[in-house]
C-alpha cells in the first residue's frame, strides 16, 4: 500500500477498499437490475395495457403508479436486503433486526406513494398544459419543489425514520453556537439522532432552509468524537451555509433540469411521435421517459456534478479550519471516521471522478497538514 497518513489504520484502509469494491458491485447489478424491468415494463406491452385501464384518467395515472412502484419494489427487494442488511452486518456496520429493516422499508415505499405521484402529477400537468414550452416550465417549478423540498426535510421526512432530541450537553452546545455564529448564522436547534438503531456509521449534518435550519448529529458521532472533533465537524457543515452551497445547488440543479427536459423533448419526439399527443399516450411512455431522464442525467452531469461537490466540499474543509482552528481536531475527526466507516482514503481516480462527491479522506488530511493560519 502507498505511504498513508500517520491517523490512519493501514489495515483499515484494506478493508476499505474491499468493502468499497462490494458495494460497487452490489450498485452496478442494482443499475443492471432496475434497467432490465424498466425495458421490460414498457416492450413487454404492460405499460400501455395498465395506461388504457378503462377509468377516469385521474384514477388510471394513480393505478400505474401503484402499480409501477409496488412492481419495481418487489424486483428490487432482493439486492436492497442483501446490500443494506445482509453485507452491512457482514462488515459489522448494521444494527437492523429484520423487523426494523423491514419496518424502514415499508416507511420507504409508503412515502414514495406520496411524494412520486404529486411529482410525477405535476410534470404530465405541465405536459398538457403546456405542450410546446413543457420543458422551460417543468425546469421552472423543480425549482420551487427543490426549495420546498429543503425547506421541510429535516421537520416533514426526516422524523419519519429517525427521533430527533434536542442535545442537553450545555458546554457542548454553547461551543456550537459560538461557530455559527462566527459565521452570521443563528441555529435552529442542536438535535442528536437515533442513527444507531440503523447503523454504527457516523454522521452530521446542517439541514433546512431558514427557519427549519438545526444542526443535526448522529447518537453514534456524539458518542465516538471528543468535543473539539464534533466542533470541528459542525464547522465544516457551517461552511456549507456560509458559502450558500444549497441555494447554489439548487440554481446548478435547475438549470441542469432545464437542458434535461429540453434534450428529452428533443429525443422522445424523434423515438417517439405519439409523445405529447395524450394523457394516455404520455403515461404508457413514462419508463421510456424515466429512462432517458436517468442516462442523461448521468452521462452528461454525474461526474460534473461530484466535481462542484467536491470544491464545495473543499471550502467548507477550509471553513471549518477558519472558524474553528484546531488542526488537531480536524485531523483527528476525519481520520477518525474514516478508520471507523471504512471509508477508502486513497481511491483510483477514475473512482474519484465516477462516484466521490466529497474529496477523499486522504487529500483532506493532506490539505489540512499544509493549512496555514494567518
């Protein structure tokens, strides 16, 4: 192995690797998998069959979602118990009984028979309504839902898995509210999450948009850091708000959409001629659309995506170090989750640029070594 950064466990870092391999694996025969039943779904007549139901339109498009959604579920079941309860108890990293794994998944598919139909609904209204500018309007309004959608996160979806309760630690919490402060922000709330009944990995995050903002912190990050590390992490978070990476995010993502649903429109109409001609036709074509949505999304902004995230990544690494300079308890956090999550710190570049959306743990280290305070 090559030279490593003195905090990290050399045979961790092996471990990593073949663990970051499996999940690979596991994602590109999950990619595999959920393709085949797309095409099928669709050149197998199933889809046009379910669109022409002899009901209102109304009730037919919630029939074909329901059955769409409760279909690829029951595909994707397999691969999703292997890879998220069978190989995560095998690395030692899941706390799921099959009861509570099972319990998760429910939750899963009852709110993706919430949230998929209002916002699959909404772009076949914006089809009809809007036939020949589709695409500039449907980029328009993901916008509006990109914001509603970040504004009720952490107080509307995230409750639904995990208990949120405010952290009692005085000292703890004093010292974080100094950082936002430093930063011009006013928190929202410090709340611990029962992350541990899902996992024993760590995590910490900013979410919510202004007056939903809370910083929240796994139980297990709480327990595994020593203060100036949690410190050090919210700090890195903070960044996130100071530069405005949500709001830019969302500006990138629209504009992103905008050039997806125009190319779409572009290619159904010349794959497709009956695409815009009806509710019925549109519906019966919706994995032809789902599809090329997904190939364009990721062949034409999935590394360019991980790129902006990781210089996103990287000024709040450099925020974090300015707001909070404790060398020390940033090199001690990173290498510290990376030792405890398995997370690769040295992978292949073509690994970086495919599927890294943060800077690898090991450029982290080294950035934060050369870091020089004023």
């Amino acid at each position: 192995m090559q030279n490593i950064h003195p905090l990290l466990d050399a045979e961790k870092q092996l471990q990593a690797q073949t663990y970051e391999k499996e999940k690979r694996i596991i994602g590109l025969l999950g990619s595999v998998i959920s393709l085949a039943f797309v095409l099928w779904f669709y050149f197998s007549g199933f889809s046009q069959q379910i669109a022409h139901l002899d009901y209102s339109f109304i009730w037919t498009f919630f029939i074909y979602v329901a059955v769409f959604l409760s279909l690829s579920t029951l595909i994707g079941l397999p691969l999703g118990y292997y890879s998220g309860y069978v190989h995560e108890h095998k690395w030692g990293f899941s706390n799921y009984t099959h009861k509570t794994w099972a319990l998760d998944q429910l939750k899963s598919f009852l709110l993706s028979l919430i949230l998929f139909p209002l916002l699959l609904g909404l772009l076949y209204w914006v089809f009809s309504a809007f036939p020949d500018i589709w695409w500039l309007v449907a980029g328009g309004t993901m916008a509006i839902v990109s914001v509603i959608f970040a504004t009720l996160f952490p107080v509307v979806i995230a409750p639904i898995f995990n208990k949120y309760d405010p952290i009692e630690d005085e000292s703890l919490v004093n010292q974080l509210t100094e950082i936002l402060e430093k930063a011009g922000l006013k928190p929202g709330g410090f709340f611990r999450q029962d992350m541990s009944k899902q996992t024993k990995k760590e995590n910490a995050f900013l979410g919510g948009l202004g007056k939903t903002r809370r910083v929240v912190m796994a139980d297990n990050l709480l327990e595994k850091m020593s203060q100036n590390e949690i410190a050090s992490v919210i700090a890195h978070e903070v960044g996130h708000y100071r530069y405005a990476h949500l709001p830019k995010n969302i500006v990138i993502g629209t504009a992103q959409q905008l050039v997806i649903f125009y190319l779409l429109d572009i290619v159904m109409k010349y794959f497709f001629s009956s695409f815009l001609t009806s509710n019925v036709t549109n519906l019966a074509l919706f994995p032809m659309i789902g599809l090329i949505m997904g190939v364009l999304s990721g062949f034409l902004f999935g590394p360019l995506n991980n790129w902006i995230s990781r210089s996103f990544e990287r000024q709040a690494d450099n925020c974090s170090l300015e707001l909070y300079p404790e060398k020390d308890a940033f090199l001690g956090a990173l290498a510290g989750l990376a030792n405890r999550n398995l997370s690769n710190a040295y992978p292949s570049w073509w690994v970086k640029w495919l599927y890294y959306s943060h800077p690898p743990i090991g450029e982290r280290l080294a950035f934060a070594e050369e870091y020089k305070y004023d």
